[in-house]
C-alpha cells in the first residue's frame, strides 16, 4: 500500500472556501481535483462555500455598515423636512407681513441706504420658496417682476401695484 500524501488539507480547504477553481488548487498544492471535490463534499466544504458566497452578496443594507447608513439616512432626512417645514413658516410668516404692508408709493420698492426695498425683498422670498419648494425642478415658479420698473413716475407719487401671484 503506498504511503499516503503530507497533503495540507486546511490550505486546501482556505483555498476551496475562497472560491478558488479546484484546476488551481490543483496546479498549487499537486492534489488531484477528484480527491479535492471528494473531500469538499464528504466534509461539506461546499456548504460553507455557498454560505460565504450568499452572504458576499447580500445588499449592503443586511450589513451593520449598511444598516448604520441607513439610520443615518433617515436621520438627515429627518432633520431635513423639519428644517423645511421651518423655514416654509418663515416664508409664510414673511409674505404674511408684505401682504399687510402693501406699497403706497414707487419708493417703497425700490432699495435705499437704510433699507432694502420691497421689490429685492419679494425676490429673495421668490427664490428662497423656489429652493423650498422645488419650483425649479418642476418649471412651476412664478413669474418675477421688476416692481421698480413697472411705472416711472416720481417717487412721491403714488404707483400701482401690480399683483402678479398666480391663481
């Protein structure tokens, strides 16, 4: 009876679990690819084998990292409709005060050096909803005058005001 092999059957099996061809672990370790898969399957390598693999390819999510993520995720979500549904008051209460405080004159829109006029005022509110509220994305935001620029006359006069709110 011959004597058998100094065969590292632990490497084989590291190799085997890795994923390794049984033709490459041949060419490594000189063992016969029938006494490998033989052995793989007697001693269940090959459950193991397809355990690690299901578990490499689970989505991130079943993962801690991905689990972690997720939290996080829904944390900044969260705090992100909070901070909007803040600042949609804030831009409430704003237009609030303009709607009370209507322009008597054509000086009130405009800006001066003690204090920013009507017209710069209406625009930030305009742009800071269109952020909020997604109108860029939706090519719904309302259309923005010049309120300096629609009646030239003197600005002790009393000018129009053209409300330009969409219905």
């Amino acid at each position: 009876m011959p004597k058998p092999l100094a065969v590292d059957w632990q490497f084989i099996q590291a190799l085997w679990l890795q994923g390794i061809p049984p033709a490459k672990i041949e060419s490594q370790t000189g063992v016969k690819i029938a006494s490998i898969r033989s052995r793989a399957y007697r001693l269940g390598w090959q459950i193991a084998r397809y355990k690690a693999e299901a578990t490499l390819a689970r989505p991130l999510e079943v993962s801690l990292a991905g689990q972690i993520a997720k939290a996080h995720s829904k944390a900044l979500a969260k705090a992100s409709e909070q901070a909007q549904a803040g600042l949609s008051d804030e831009v409430s209460d704003q237009l609030a005060v303009l709607k009370h405080r209507k322009p008597r004159t054509l000086a009130e829109l405009a800006n001066t050096s003690r204090r920013e006029g009507r017209a710069s005022v209406v625009s930030k509110l305009v742009s800071t909803a269109a952020k909020l509220y997604g109108w860029d994305a939706q090519n719904q935001q309302p259309a923005v005058l010049n309120l300096t620029q629609v009646n030239q006359v003197s600005p002790t006069q009393v000018a129009k005001v053209i409300d330009v709110s969409e219905s």
